[in-house]
C-alpha cells in the first residue's frame, strides 16, 4: 500500500515479517553523505557518463530512475538530467521525494542543493516511447541505463526497495532499450550492472569500468567534446 504521513509518500509491503516502507529521499541520509562526502569526479558513475572531464555538462537521459538516486547523483556533478519512470507508483514516490528536496533547500537556504535540483526533470513514461519522439536535435548527450537484475534465490539479501519493484513492476523489459539508446545518444550510453553479471543482450560494451559489486558497461558512439 501506499501510505502518507509527516515524512511523505512511502510503499509498504503487507503480511509478516514484511519490510519497513520504502520513500524517496534526497535531501537528507544517505543521499547527503553520498553528494557530500561519496567522492565527486572520482566515482566510477562520473567516470562513466564523462562527467570526470572538467568542463564536461553533458544533458543526459536517464532511463530507468527507479528512485532517481543516480541521476541525482549524475545532476549533482553538473549534468542536466531528465529522469524517465513507467510505473506510475514508482514515480509517485520519486516526484514526492523531489518536492521535500526543494521544500528542504528553500527552508535551510541551502543553494547547492537547489540549484542541483533545478537540474532534474522528470516524466512517466516508457522509455522506448519516449525516445521515440526525441528529434535529433533533442536527442541527449549521454544515455545511463540501470535495468532490474531478475531476483536472486536467496530474496534475503535482495534490498527491500528490490523487492517490492519486483512484484510492483515485474522485470524490466530491456529488449529494445538497449538498441534504441544507441540510436538516440550523441556520444555513449552507460549500462550499470552488477559487478558479475552478463552484459545487456549480449551486447558487448567498447570497455568497463568494474566495482566490488557494481560495473559500468560503456558504448561509446564518438569521442566527449
């Protein structure tokens, strides 16, 4: 169910031993301590999209913002970033943790925080359709993937938030998204992955950059200005 108390919209799994509520957070937790203190231009994420080159503000399109923690994180490196979410419960829960963001940084007069907030947009839609109708004019710098991995056995050790998406949304359907990503970026689309996992449809990336636990496929269509 969907639930709305003083700390905004979250999504609660029901019966036994159920999970506590999953809800959007970016203004505080977590996704502070990463903005602040989880390595800028050094992660891997900035490395990837090209977001470790000086200078570089790609607008990119993120296809699966799911929670929107990456694109935030992308946007607070100077991307311009459109989030794009299909399911509508989903969005929800990223459009209400969005609102508190902008609530928090005009309250504490925080203009970081802010101004990284002014560059996110985001839509409900799929992200087939909606590349579709982008022109070519219009078509995005950088294109970032990070599709659901199927369920592993062991479901205990799967994050809750995977969970619920798991029976909220089913597994992504990446048949088309890959293909159609390269037809759209200027210069790469990025595909996130776990560190050990196959790549996208068995289609080779141009290099990777691999984690502990996470890998960053990169396509690479022409060379970043």
């Amino acid at each position: 169910m969907l639930v709305v108390d003083d700390g905004g919209l979250s999504l609660q799994q029901l019966g036994p031993k159920a999970p506590g509520p999953v809800r959007c957070e970016f203004a505080l937790g977590a996704a502070r301590h990463r903005r602040l203190h989880g390595g800028g231009r050094g992660q891997d994420i900035a490395k990837a999209t090209g977001l470790s080159r000086s200078g570089f503000r790609p607008q990119l399109l993120d296809l699966t913002a799911g929670l929107g923690r990456d694109g935030f994180i992308l946007a607070s490196l100077g991307a311009q970033v459109t989030m794009i979410e299909r399911n509508p419960v989903i969005f929800a829960l990223l459009a209400d943790g969005l609102s508190r963001a902008c609530d928090t940084a005009e309250a504490e007069e925080d203009p970081a925080l802010a101004g990284i907030l002014q560059r996110i947009k985001t839509v409900c839609q799929d992200s087939v359709d909606y590349l579709k109708t982008l022109t070519d004019q219009q078509c995005p710098d950088v294109i970032y993937l990070d599709p659901m991995f199927p369920p592993r056995e062991k479901s205990s050790k799967v994050k809750k938030e995977m969970q619920i998406f798991h029976q909220l949304v089913g597994p992504d359907d990446t048949g088309e998204l890959l293909t159609a990503a390269l037809g759209k970026a200027r210069y790469r689309v990025v595909v996130k992955r776990p560190a050990h996992a196959p790549v996208l449809n068995g289609r080779e990336p141009g290099y990777s950059l691999k984690g502990k636990s996470t890998r960053f496929d990169i396509y690479p269509l022409q060379k970043l200005p």
